[in-house]
C-alpha cells in the first residue's frame, strides 16, 4: 500500500510538492496559534496580575501579536528545503519578514517608552517623543539595509557604502526632519515649550494648549477647540509667546485704562470732602491725606483763600486712591505681584487712569469675570467723585446739540 502511494507521487511529482507546501504552511499556523493562544495569552495573564502598570504599557497587546509571527516565519525558513526550486527564494524573503517584524518590535518597545515615561513625568519634564521617533528613523534605515540585503544576497557593508555616495541626496530628502531634530534639542534644553503650555503663534494663527510634541510637528488646540500643527523647527525660526510663567506665577494680569474727561477733573470742596469722608474705603486715605495737606499750607504759611496756593486734594487723585483700596479690598487681587494704579500721558482721549495689578486666578472665565466685576463697580462710581468718563461723541449726542441750537435760535 504505502509503495503503491509512493510510486503514484513519484509519477506526479507535483502532487507531492503541494502536499509538502500544505504541510508547511499547516505546521506555521499550528505554531502560531500555539505561540498566540498559549504562550501569548500566558504573558498576559502574568503581566495583568502585577502591581505595575509598566509591564502592561511595554508588554502590550500590538507588540505581543508581532512577537507572535516569528514563530511561523521561523518554521518556513526551516523548511524552505523541501521546495529545492524555490529554496533559496523562500529562506531569503522569510528572514526579510523576520527582519521587518523585528524592526516593527523595537518600534512598538520605543513606543512604550516614551508611554511609560509620560506616566513617570506627568508632564513635568520635556517629552520625549521627538528623540523616539529619531531612533525609529534609523533603526527603519538600518532595518530597511538589511532587508534588502537578505533579499538580494548583497553584503550589508556594500549598501552602506553605495547609501554613503548618496549623502548629498538623504540630506536633502531628510532636511525637514534634521532641523526638527535639532529644533527639538533646543526646545529641550531651553525648556521653550511643554505639553499643556499655552502658546501664542501669530504666523500661524495659533492661541491655545500644547496638546503634543513630535519630532516634526507640535500639536495646539485652540481655544475655539480647532487644532492647528505648527512644524517644530518653525517655532524656533518664529516669534511665539508662552504663557507658563504666568501659570506658574499663580496670577493672570489685568491691564487696562478708564479714561477721565479731563473738563471733570477739579480740586475738592468742603462738601465733597465730607460727603467721600462717608465712603468707608476712603476713610484711612482721606485722615492721612488730610493732615498731610493741612501740615504742608501751615508750614508753608500759604493763603488758602485760594483754591490755586498750596496743596489740595482732587477729585481725580482721590479717585485713585478709591481704586487702590477697593482693589486691595479684594480677595481674587494678588497682593504679592506687581499692584500699581497710575496716571498716563494725557492724550486726545482723556486721562488714562490706568490699572495694572494680577488676579490670583489663571483661570481664563474666573479671570473675565473678575475683570468684569471691577470695572463695572468703577464706572458705577466714577459719578460720585464728578468725573465723566471720555467717550466719543455719538450720532444721538450730535444729533441732540442740533436741536438744542434751533431751540435757541
């Protein structure tokens, strides 16, 4: 019996390759599903039974499926023989897909690197990710050398030297990724930009958090929630602003002008001395100020029979000092920052009365909210201490002096 089958598959020769192929390619399913079902989904087991969630970040699922197809490579570059035509080709292009898995195995174990060190920083230092993907780079380079030197049975050392003849060329294909590698070592070492950092870029139209740092490009999520890519080595041959100081400081800055007519600006009467002495925010600045003045015109003997001799409170100072205490009054204004109300240039608009102090929120509503509330407060009073706030004329305020002209007319 057992001669009979042999002779019939001596007289069909080709019978008996295909069952040999069949048996080859059956015997590397087997062992992969061996490798996958058991083996793999025993090192799950273990790596979900620790404590740390390292191993299971370096040991993950993708990376355990490609360790999973060396084993059925491995079984066709064993048994490559039994196609004695095609022997060669099938031990070549096998150990090129060994070569490809492997180079798909560093990548994946890079990757879970930079994973495991964004857990262990929190952000905290400088990603890494840019570095990661230049060690990819070359292992691709030096992976892609070797397959196709198994591939075409050349030696590796003759494709280095035929690349090396094309340096001139790789430098110019590859000129985009090498002023990112270095873009990205000057932002690391001078610790420009970090992962949640806002950052303004005009150029590009960019105001919002850094949401990634790759080797050629950083990722921003705008604040109207578009996102924008900025390649990285732009940010270093732009201008950009980095808002993290102000974070890190714990205060956001209000800066901004109340601007005082200046025909309401006036020295201060009897009455209107009395009637601030009843602010109670005035109280302090007013008994000090007072006496202060009265001492000043006794010392120098000045006539104060007229409002122009010596010294007196205005209406707009005292304004001021409303402001300073009102704001130190207030407990969303820092007091450990910069805290100044100051008088600016005059100017065709009025007396800017400016107010630069921080909020002790970084909080973008939190901060519009304050600044709101302030300023709402201060035009509300700025009556009270008769001044009027500079405007220009509108429609309606023409529009009223034209008819109170042909009144009088």
């Amino acid at each position: 019996m057992i001669d009979s089958i042999k002779n019939w598959f001596e007289q069909y020769p080709m019978f008996l390759d295909v069952l040999q192929v069949l048996g080859v390619i059956l015997l590397a399913a087997l062992v992969y599903l061996i490798v996958k079902k058991v083996l793999l989904r025993f090192v799950k087991t273990i790596v979900g039974k620790t404590k740390t969630q390292y191993d299971d970040i370096l040991l993950n699922e993708g990376l355990l499926k490609r360790v999973a197809f060396i084993a059925p490579l491995i079984v066709i570059n064993q048994f490559s023989y039994v196609l004695p035509d095609l022997d060669v080709i099938l031990s070549n292009l096998s150990a090129a897909l060994t070569s490809l898995i492997v180079v798909l195995i560093i990548s994946s174990v890079l990757t879970s690197v930079n994973d495991i060190y964004e857990v262990i920083t929190k952000n905290e230092k400088q990603p890494i990710k840019g570095y990661i993907q230049v060690i990819k780079i070359i292992i691709y380079i030096v992976g892609g050398i070797i397959i196709i030197g198994v591939l075409t049975g050349q030696s590796i050392f003759e494709l280095l030297a035929g690349i090396g003849a094309l340096t001139a060329v790789l430098i110019l294909v590859f000129k985009d990724t090498i002023l990112s590698f270095i873009a990205s070592i000057q932002i690391t070492s001078y610790d420009l930009v970090k992962v949640g950092d806002w950052i303004e870029v005009p150029a590009y139209g960019v105001d919002g958090d850094v949401m990634d740092i790759a080797l050629h490009t950083i990722k921003v999520r705008n604040f109207d929630k578009t996102i924008t890519t900025v390649p990285t080595h732009k940010l270093i041959e732009l201008s950009f602003k980095n808002w993290r100081g102000m974070t890190e400081t714990g205060g956001r800055r209000i800066k901004r002008v109340i601007n005082i007519d200046l025909s309401s600006v006036k020295f201060c009467s009897e009455e209107m001395i009395e009637r601030f002495g009843k602010f109670e925010l005035l109280k302090d600045y007013l008994d000090k100020k007072l006496v202060e003045v009265d001492n000043f015109n006794k010392e120098k003997k000045v006539n104060t029979s007229e409002l122009i001799n010596g010294r007196r409170l205005t209406n707009v100072g005292t304004f001021r000092a409303y402001i300073k205490a009102y704001l130190k009054s207030r407990q969303d204004i820092h007091k450990g920052l910069t805290f100044l109300v100051r008088q600016r240039e005059p100017g065709s608009n009025g007396i800017p009365i400016e107010i630069y102090v921080f909020t002790t929120t970084t909080a973008w509503v939190e901060y519009e909210e304050i600044q709101a509330d302030i300023f709402d407060h201060l035009f509300a009073v700025v009556n009270l201490f008769e001044l009027k706030i500079f405007q220009s004329p509108t429609g309606q305020d023409v529009q009223s002096l034209s008819l109170a002209k042909q009144l009088e007319n």
